[in-house]
C-alpha cells in the first residue's frame, strides 16, 4: 500500500494566470474588483514511495470515484510495475494493486470495459522473448482483483497509446510499432475480445514515422485516434487522428500542421460527434512549444484551432468535455509557474474561446497526463511531482466549477 500521502495546502500552491494580463495595464488591474474563478481546486493530493511513481491515465467511476493508472517503482515493485489504484471521491486510495514481471513494465491508459470492469493499456519487457517493448493489457475488477493480462506485439519495440472499450466486452488499443515496416514507426491498432484474445491487427504508416497516442469512442459508437504523422513536406510531424469504426475498418483520417513539429497526445468527444484533441506545436509562430487545441467535426473537418503560449514550453497531455459542454484541457508549462515545469490547465467554451487557466504545482517538476469528468460533475486529473520529495509521486488535483 502507499506508505505516504501528502494533502497540499491549496493557499500556498494555487498560482493563476490569465493568458490575457500580459495586454492589460497592471494599474488598471489593481482598480478593478476581484474577479470570480470559473474553477477552484477542492484538494490536491500526492501519494508515492521512495522510488518514482507517475500517474498517466484516469477513468471515472460511480459516485464520484475513479481509477488511476500508472507506473510504479516503489511498493515492492520488481522493477518498474504498472500500478491500478482506486480512489474515492475525497482522493482517499481504496485499493492499489502492482502488475509486472522481473522487468520494466509501464501503464500508460484506462478505461472500462462492457461489463464494468477496469482495462488498463501499458507496455512490458518482462514478457517479451526478444527483450523488446510490447503491447501489455490487463483485465482488473472493480475490487482490485487481476483477471488476465496479454502482451502483444512483433519482434520489436512497441509503445502504449490508448485504449477504449467495444460493445462486445472487448477494446481497441492503439500506440506505435517497430516491428513491420523497416524500423520506422508505424500507428499500431490491435482489437481485442473481453478475454484479451486477439481479434485483429494492423499498422498504418508509411516511410515515416507515424504514432498513435490516444483513443476515444464518438457519440456514434466509433472511435478516433490521434497521434502524429511525418510528412515529406518538412520531415517534421503533423496532428493526424483518425476515425474507425468497431471492426477497426478506417472512416477518415486528417492531417494538420505547418511547418515544424506538430503532435496530438489527447482526444475527447464532443456531444455533436465530432471530437476535440490537444498536444503542442512549434508551428504557427511559436516561440518554443505551445499549448494547441483542435477540434474536428463528425467527418474529419477542421472547425477551429487555438494555441495557447508564453517564452517556453506549453503542452496538452489530456483533455475531457466538461458539464457546460465545453472542455478541459490538461498538461503542463515552464514558462509560467514556480518549477521547472507546472501543471498547467485551460478550460474552453464550445467555440474553444478561454474561459478560465490557472497553473499549479510547486518548485519541481509537476506535470498532468490524464483528467476524466467525474459522476458529481468534478474534474479529476493526474500526473506527476517532484516537489515535495526526491522521488516522482502521483499527483491528483480535483476541480470544481464555480
């Protein structure tokens, strides 16, 4: 079980910013009347060993719950383990249950299955006869009981995207491939059934590198995957998702990007059937890398895209659709901050205009990778902190709205 857990005072960490400030005049600012936050955080949590323990992935569950997935090397890991944990609506851990070999093993994404149970989506060394990376699913209960694992992959590496749950009690994962194409990386789609079995499998790629990073079931019943796409245009990556349905059979697929290098790395629905996605750009003018937004309608159309930015590095990892029907966006920023990286938060409309951004975290590196709308309403996301020790932790921060 985790040995330590530590409740962040909110008072001391909670550093806003308003993308707009750097256009108002501070005098002016002092004038005006105090101005309500669209969001307030309820609590902050950190919870980990002696050793680095990251949250990469979140999936709610009912009243207010959810489960986190992640890496672990503390708690009697092997070596590197991928971690499940329970939590209730309070970020209180209920269960938490390591799953690995002797070697290195990652989870990565999480979702539920048909039937209610936990599908976690990671990569593992420790079940591979070439020592390479491959696909690792498992199959746990809502108690915290393992029910099968499956590794799946060629004689070369491959790494975790996402995953999603089809109507058969099965699930489509997604990542990257080495192993058919001449070493480059190619987008690997694989579809199970609810015993872990492999139903099929494909790459889609040319003599490029092609990635996929996430995947999320459209109100329609099919899903998009987004990830990047080397073109020969520039030899850098663009944003590229695209659309299959159940039987993984492809529907559409976009491609969007300018001149440098332009990646996705999360995706949620939006209530019309199209999707939103987020990632980093250092196209468009950017400084470094900023924050971009897109959103795609229920034919691979682009209706609109925002970045957002400062000096240095801002990035999506995550984002979820929030009660209003606007979004949520989670990632991270070293420009803005106290650390060397902040978790950094946007909240859009559906029109994608800013709502609400606020950046937490302390002195070290702090960063999301996941956030899921819980059953109260609440926004849940997770990632990592090094500030309070000298080790990685889970790092949880749930939001409100106001």
């Amino acid at each position: 079980m985790f040995k330590r857990a530590i409740f962040i005072n909110l008072a001391l960490l909670c550093l806003g910013t308003n993308l707009y400030a750097e256009t108002t005049k501070q005098n002016a600012i002092k004038k005006q009347p105090a101005k309500k936050e669209a969001y307030r955080a309820v609590w902050q949590k950190i919870y980990g060993g002696r050793s680095d323990d990251i949250a990469y992935g979140i999936v709610a569950l009912e009243n207010g719950e959810s489960a986190v997935v992640g890496s672990c090397k503390s708690f009697n890991a092997k070596r590197t383990d991928m971690c499940v944990t329970r939590m209730n609506a309070k970020g209180e851990m209920k269960w938490h249950l390591l799953i690995g070999g002797k070697r290195n093993d990652f989870g990565k994404a999480i979702t539920r299955s048909a039937d209610g149970n936990l599908l976690l989506l990671g990569e593992s060394k420790s079940f591979s006869k070439d020592y390479d990376y491959d696909l690792y699913v498992a199959k746990v209960s809502l108690d915290g009981k393992l029910l099968w694992t499956k590794t799946i992959g060629g004689n070369r590496d491959e790494h975790a995207g996402g995953i999603a749950g089809t109507d058969d009690g099965g699930a489509i994962l997604v990542g990257d491939s080495e192993s058919f194409k001449n070493g480059y990386k190619d987008i690997y789609i694989v579809r199970i059934d609810k015993k872990g079995k492999v139903i099929s499998e494909k790459v889609v790629g040319g003599e490029r590198d092609e990635k996929a990073t996430a995947i999320a079931r459209t109100r329609d019943g099919s899903f998009v995957l987004v990830g990047s796409s080397e073109t020969e245009r520039s030899g850098d990556p663009d944003f590229f998702a695209m659309k299959i349905d159940q039987s993984t059979k492809e529907i559409w697929h976009k491609s969007v990007g300018g001149d440098d290098e332009d990646q996705l790395n999360g995706v949620c629905p939006t209530i019309d059937g199209g999707v939103v996605a987020t990632g980093s750009t250092r196209s468009y003018g950017s400084k470094q890398t900023d924050l971009a937004v897109l959103k795609l309608d229920k034919r691979g159309k682009l209706v609109w895209l925002k970045l957002y930015g400062f000096k240095y590095y801002e990035y999506g990892n995550a984002v979820t659709m929030t009660s209003d029907g606007g979004y949520m966006v989670a990632g991270g920023s070293n420009t803005l901050g106290k650390g060397d990286h902040s978790p950094y938060f946007l909240a859009l409309n559906a029109k994608g205009s800013l709502i609400w951004s606020h950046v937490y975290g302390d002195k070290g590196r702090d960063v999301m990778h996941g956030i899921a709308r819980m059953s109260d309403r609440s926004l849940v996301a997770v990632g990592q902190s090094n500030s309070f020790s000298r080790s990685y932790d889970f790092y949880m921060i749930k939001l409100q709205r106001q």
